[in-house]
C-alpha cells in the first residue's frame, strides 16, 4: 500500500510532530539505548574483529536515499570473461562489532529491528555502529560479509560463495543519480549493469510466478505552516536494486537449507480469493484489448506489468496485490527454522544481515559455504529468533499503522464534508461496502464505509470524507 516511507518536516514543536513524539511514549517504544549498551558500542568500534580475507580492492558502491548514513549493503557488478555476470554484494557485518550476550546485544534482541516514524527513526543498534564504525561509508574499510554470485547469461545464479572480508566502498549512490546516469548512457559498466541484471532477474521471478510491487511511497511535507501529502513513484532502479538485494538472500536460503540450519521468511499461499481481487474488472481494461487473468495460485498474471492498463486500474491493482501478500503472511508464522528433510520455501526475506537483531543468519550461511560448523552461540540463538522476528514485524505494522492514521487525520481535520475523487483498492470479503479508497488528490489511503450498495473493486469512486480525528487517530470516507 502507498503507505509506508512517510517523512514528515517541520520544527521540532510542531503539532503535528508533538503527537508523533506522544505516539512513541504510548507505544512504549524505546528511547536512548543504555549507558552500557553506548559504552560497549564505543568500545566495539574502536577495536571490531576484523576478518583474515581483504577485498578492498573491490570498487564497491552503495544505493541509498541521499540523506542515509546507516549503510548496510554495497555492491559491484561486472561481465564474466566466459559470459554471464557476477554479483559482488556486501553486507556490513554485525557480528564484528556485536558480542553474543553482550549490552549491544542484550537491547538489540530487545528491539528486534528499526522502527521509522515520520520524523525520526529509532535504531537497531547505537549510531556509533549503525551510522559509524558499521556503516560502509565510502572511503572507509570495514568488515563486511562478502557475496560472490556468479550468474549465466539469462541472470540465473550458477555458483555462490560468501565469507567474511574486509572491503571498502567508492561511492556513495542515490537512486535518482543512478537511474539518470543509466538512461542517458553516462553510467560507469558497474552501475549500468544494474539494469541488465535487474531486469533478467524480474524476467526470472515472473516465470517462477513472483512479483515485485512497485508501491508509491507516502511523503508528508509542511509547507507555509501547513502539511501536504504527496506520492512518490518508486523509480526502475529502486526495482532492479531489490533484485541483487533479493538474489543475495535466496543464495543465502539455499546454503541454509542445504545445511539444514538457519531462518527464512516466508509468504505462506494467499487466502481463496486474494489473488482474483486483484485483478481488474474486465470492463476497466477493455480500450487495452487486454484479458484480464484470474489465476488461484500465482501472483503474476493478476497484478500489474503493462504500461497500457489505466493508471487508476494500475494504482488499484498493485494496492490489491499488497494487500493480497499482507493477508498471506498473516496467516501463519512468516519465520521458518531450516531443515534439510524439508522442502525449500519460497523465500522472500531480506537480505540475511537485515533479517536479524544479530548477525545470525550470515553466520549460518558463510559457515554451510565453508563447510565449517555453525556457532554455538548461532545455534542457541536460533530457538528465540522466530519469535522476536514476529514481534519486530508486529511491532513495525502497528507503528506504521499508527503514524499513518495521525498523520492522515491532521491533514484533513478542517475538510470534513467536502468531496474526493479516489479509486476502490479494497473491498472486505464479507462486507461488501467497506472497503478502502485511494485518493488522487490528497495522497490519502483511507477507510470507506456507509453506502448502500458494494464497492466497485478498481473502479473511481467520488467520496465524502465524514470523520477526520487527530485525536482518535480516524479518517472515513462514504461514497458521496
């Protein structure tokens, strides 16, 4: 859903801000880290453990909005002399700075993962590590995992290795730089074949019947004392990032697999009827010539791909698709312990640093790729980890949720009563006329209830905004 990546400005006293910092004290969500847990981090990152391998010889770079510090993952891509392509991906290493039971990790096990408000963030681990000694800044050597993926010419992966190494980044990237660079033909070899591998990899996950959604981004900004929402449409680099980002953590779900050790995320099949909701009524899409295709157990044909389908009918089926994977993981646990009598998973998590409070997963993987045994302090690990992963992800929704529903409601507190133009993305299974509206204009995602008849899934709809609370943190829509 257009929902997430919310970024609001302003003075620290404006309302609006006021009640997001109040909004933190409800939730209870952590605040400054403990003296200990700053001092070990001082500690750590004057002295980490540093790896026996040295890559820095690589020309890494990274891609990150421009204002990020906190980075994580850098790359280099190059041309194999035999053909094909391979993949150089490296994560900042945790696991150097981070002592198993230490104070850094003691409360990162107790944070489990950022948490993104609007007008801060509230981080994983003390920013003298996050946004220092751990961050693969560029010019700067630091310990990293490395990932060496080699892939044959249609981009898939032939051969995978991954160790602990020192490396150093070259430059800091933007996603708007990148994808500028590479449309007007200006891109070094290394950046421009962020392109060619991104799009045989998307190639590659429509044919297993994935799907990446290209969500707009939600952005609050204050104006003249004022807030005005608006959307961001993701660009084709941030997509053909994903992919490295996505092809580094299935190497990493084989290797764990294969060793019968370790932790995936995994979507469990959608629900009946989730994949059919989000494909658009044929009518929307008849001056395309298009058929629209309602498959029960893949995602692809139903969600959008083609720049002929209306933009509201695109909008719409993208946000039923978002919805459609949320419902999914919903059902179950998205966390799987690895066992190598078990059939592979689908995985769809993050690249494996990203996907812990502590750098177990990586440990898992450079271990089965060595054929070293894991750590014991990996393997002890692991029996918790399923549960703090779902509660980080809980926790994530329901400050999303939240900061959402107070932003949404102070925009349009003074606009009760007036008339929208918006576009049905959701429609409740069993309550036909509840459902959920897009805005064209305020970007606004909200609730619609209250008419007689069902909601038009993907059509435009014209609504009346009702209710609009900042107090209760409530905006409602009804069809006017």
């Amino acid at each position: 859903m257009p929902r997430r990546q919310l970024r609001v400005t302003g003075a620290a006293e404006a309302p609006l801000r006021a009640a997001l910092r109040a909004l933190r004290t409800t939730l209870d969500v952590p605040d400054a880290f403990p003296a200990e847990a700053l001092a070990e981090a001082e500690r750590a990152a004057a002295a980490p453990r540093l790896p026996d391998h040295d890559a820095t010889d690589i020309p890494l770079f990274t891609i990150d909005p421009p204002t990020s510090v906190d980075l994580d993952q850098a790359m280099h891509l190059s041309r194999r002399e035999s053909g094909g392509y391979r993949v150089r991906y490296a994560i900042a290493d945790v696991a150097a700075y981070v002592t198993p039971g230490g104070a850094v990790d003691t409360e990162a096990h107790r944070r489990v993962t950022t948490l993104y408000f609007p007008d801060e963030k509230v981080p994983l681990h003390p920013t003298a590590l996050s946004e220092g000694a751990a961050s693969l800044l560029p010019g700067q050597s630091r310990p990293a995992v490395l990932w060496t993926i080699d892939l044959d010419e249609d981009g898939r992966a032939e051969h995978t290795d991954v160790r602990r190494a020192l490396v150093r980044s070259r430059a800091k990237l933007d996603y708007a730089g990148v994808q500028r660079a590479i449309d007007d033909g200006t891109a070094e070899e290394p950046v421009a074949l962020l392109r060619d591998i991104g799009t045989l990899r998307e190639r590659l996950e429509a044919e297993r019947g994935g799907i990446s959604l290209n969500v707009p981004e939600q952005e609050i900004v204050e104006r003249d004392g004022t807030y005005e929402p608006a959307y961001r449409a993701p660009l084709p680099a941030d997509g053909w990032n994903a992919q490295i980002s996505l092809l580094t953590g299935m190497a990493a779900a084989d290797l764990m697999i294969t060793s019968g050790t370790g932790i995936l995320r995994t979507l469990p099949t959608a629900p009946d009827g989730a994949v059919g909701a989000c494909a658009v009524p044929p009518r929307r899409c008849a001056s395309t010539g298009r058929t629209t295709s309602r498959t029960r157990n893949s995602y692809a044909p139903s969600t959008p791909g083609s720049r002929t389908t209306p933009p509201s009918s695109r909008s719409a089926r993208r946000c039923c698709a978002a919805r459609a994977t949320r419902r999914s993981a919903a059902a179950s646990s998205p966390n799987t312990p690895c066992t190598p009598r078990s059939p592979p998973p689908t995985p769809t998590a993050p690249p494996p640093c990203a996907a812990s409070s502590t750098a177990t997963p990586p440990s898992c993987a450079s271990a089965a790729c060595a054929g070293a045994g894991v750590p014991q302090w990996v393997l002890a690990a692991l029996d918790e980890l399923p549960k703090e992963m779902a509660e980080g992800t809980r926790r994530g929704n329901m400050v999303e949720r939240e900061c959402v529903d107070i932003v949404e409601a102070a925009l349009l507190k003074d606009r009760v009563g007036e008339l929208f133009d918006a576009v049905v993305v959701d429609v409740k299974d069993h309550e036909p006329a509840v459902g959920t509206v897009q805005l064209t204009d305020p970007a606004i995602v909200a609730r619609v209830e209250g008419g007689p008849a069902a909601l038009p899934l993907g059509e435009r709809l014209r609504v009346r905004l009702t209710q609009a609370d900042p107090t209760a943190a409530k905006v409602r829509f009804a069809p006017a």
